[in-house]
C-alpha cells in the first residue's frame, strides 16, 4: 500500500487542454515535492511546498499543499507537448532526507 | 553548477555476482539519498547518508549497502545479485538533508 496515492495513474490529453493530478495521503508530511521524470533520467524538481493551505505557481502549473498537510495537487494549464513525463509527488515526514514517493501519474500530451 | 553525477550509467550482471555504484553530489551537498526504482514497486528509498554517516535506512535486505567519504561522494554496493535487483538506481544530494534534493540521471542496473 502506497502512503502517497496519486490520480490518475494515467492521463492522455490534447495541447492546449488543462490538466490536474492529485496527491493524497492519511499522512502528515512537513513538506511535499514534485517532479517531472523522463524516460532514463532522474526526476527533476520542480516545486517543494511547506506551509498547509500554500499554493504555489510556475508559469502554467499551480500546485497546492492541503490544509492539513496531508494532500496536494498539481494543475497545469494550456497543456503542451514538452509537459508530457512522469509527475511524482513525494512527501518528507521527518528530520532527514526519506522522502516517500507516490506511484506517479504519467502524462501524454498530444499535439 | 555541475549536477548529481552517477557512474556508470549502465551496467549488466550476473546473478550471484556484486557490483558498486558511484554518485558525486552537487559541490556543497553534504547528504545523499539513494533510491531504487522500478516500474512494479516505483521510487523506494534505500538510505541516506550524511556526513559519513547513515541517518535514515529504508527496508531492504543486508545486501544492500552504502558509504560516503569525506568528500561527500558516495557509493552504494549489493551483492549476490537477484533478478529483481534489476531497477534504475538514483541517488540525490542536498545541502543539510531537511531541503530541496537533486536528482542525478540514474544507473541502469540488469541482473541476468
């Protein structure tokens, strides 16, 4: 069992269409990151979120960190082809770096 | 800034053998996690080290195994292979072990 679950596993839309993946957990994590993986590379971050209630925006993506800390979601708007890779969230419980990983949501965008 | 660099990048090995994976962190990163990856079981974490210490330790058998030097590099070794050690190995470094962590591109490790 996942302590990060994330929805869709799979998402196929078309240029142009928004697009939001979530991230949830009966866990409360200090802080949530998110990456875009490509295939045979690393996973490259794009945002890390601390605060609950905290949203957080990269030109057409906007991610939020739940109330409580325990969820967050991941919009991107205008979808484009260069948006399509593996989007993993990954929460932080405790001192140190043991980040857990949720399943991840692959994402096609089709031009 | 040079990234998270990780040697080799690809690897073949047979059953019952070991074999030692290599990861240099970013200059001034002095924690490096290494994680496995599969397409069955996802991004597991292995275990983190800092400062040539092990902080954290995930749940794999013994024969999974870590150092880092003084240098903050790191190394991590497992012996007698099983086909289903076969994943892409990453490792990633952060400056104090409670922030961001950067990702190199991963070992391709085949168990055959």
């Amino acid at each position: 069992t996942q302590l990060l679950e994330q929805s869709p596993q799979f998402l196929s839309i078309q240029e142009g269409e928004n697009l939001t993946v979530y991230c949830n957990s009966s866990s409360v994590f200090s802080s949530l990151q998110w990456y875009r993986q490509e295939p045979g590379e690393g996973p490259v971050l794009l945002v890390t979120v601390v605060t609950g209630g905290e949203v957080k925006k990269l030109k057409r993506l906007t991610f939020q960190f739940g109330d409580a800390r325990k969820d967050s979601s991941l919009h991107i708007t205008a979808a484009q082809p260069g948006d399509t890779g593996l989007y993993l969230c990954a929460g932080n419980k405790a001192a140190g770096n043991k980040l857990t990983f949720g399943g991840g949501t692959r994402v096609l965008v089709k031009p | 800034k040079a990234g998270v660099t990780q040697t080799p990048r690809y690897l073949i090995k047979t059953r019952g053998q070991q074999v030692t994976l290599s990861c240099s962190p970013i200059s001034g990163h002095r924690s490096v996690s290494w994680y496995q990856q599969t397409p069955g079981q996802g991004l597991q974490f292995l275990f983190e080290y800092f400062s040539e210490t092990q902080r954290n330790k995930g749940n794999f058998p013994g024969r999974f195994s870590g150092r880092q030097f003084s240098n903050s590099r790191s190394e991590m070794n497992v012996s007698t292979l099983e086909l289903g050690d076969s994943a892409l190995y990453l490792c990633a470094s952060s400056r104090q072990g409670f922030d961001e962590q950067y990702f190199g591109p991963g070992t391709r490790l085949t168990v055959t």
